[in-house]
C-alpha cells in the first residue's frame, strides 16, 4: 500500500522554493514579496534561524481586518511563531495531524537541520485522498481475487 511522506508531497509540487523575509521587514514587503513569487507563504529568518512564518491569510486577518498600516507594521507582529514543522519522513496523517491541532495551513518540512520546503493543507489532501484510492484499489483487487 502507498504510503504518502513529506518528501513524496514535495516532490508531487514539482518544486520546493522557499522564500524568507526579516522579522523586521514590513508587512507591506511581506505581501509583495509572496505576490511576486506566487506563494501564500514565507519563512521568517532571522541570523540564519527560521523564527517564523508569515501568510496571506495572516496579512489578511492581522493587517486588512484590523485597519493596521502595512508598512508601518513589521513581519514580526503578524508572523506565527514558533513554527510548526514537520521532517521529511513524516506522513501525510502525521503532516495532517500538525496542521488541524495546530490551526495551521503551511509546514516548513526539514531533512536534519536543513529546511527543505513548505507543504501546504492542499499538498496533504492530494497525498491523502491519493493514499486512500490506493486503499481502496487494493481493496477492490482483494475482494475481486485479483490481487497481486
């Protein structure tokens, strides 16, 4: 049966950029920044350490909702930290896990110290409900006897 890992999920996007910005940068940077690279998120790195992440949907709650002023407010404010994180062994129901108890849509996935890309809710469904038609796929095998 097909089991779905961090790395697998990484893989299935095709790629695994992953953008920072300063804690001390603007929100207004923030969001230009995650436009011009087409990404709903971005890690926060301060002297080379991840101290946070920082999505539109952060943006949209913490700056737009609140009436702040973007380039007057800094990452720092609006980032969600400390960061949940997943390793690359980790599987899609673990990765699935994180997120739902955690209130999150993002997870930066580490191999050792070193990041190596972020999944989004979006990538842990596909390798869910990808796992799941592999179940019932070798369900249908069994019950039909063609199973190898």
């Amino acid at each position: 049966m097909l089991i779905v890992n961090a790395r697998d999920m990484l893989k299935a996007k095709g790629y695994s950029d992953i953008f920072s910005i300063s804690p001390d940068d603007s929100a207004y940077s923030a969001l230009q920044l995650a436009l011009e690279k087409n990404v709903m998120a971005l890690t926060v790195v301060e002297n080379n350490e991840l101290v946070g992440i920082v999505t539109e949907r952060d943006y949209s709650r913490k700056i737009t909702l609140a009436g702040r002023d973007p380039n007057a407010t800094k990452v720092r404010e609006i980032m969600t930290a400390p960061v949940m994180s997943v390793n690359v062994s980790s599987t899609a129901a673990e990765c699935l896990a994180v997120m739902s108890n955690n209130n999150i849509r993002h997870l930066p996935v580490f191999d050792g110290d070193k990041m190596v890309g972020i999944i989004s809710i979006g990538n842990v469904v596909k390798a869910t409900l990808s796992e799941h038609e592999d179940l019932i796929k070798h369900l249908n095998d069994y019950i039909q006897g063609t199973y190898v």
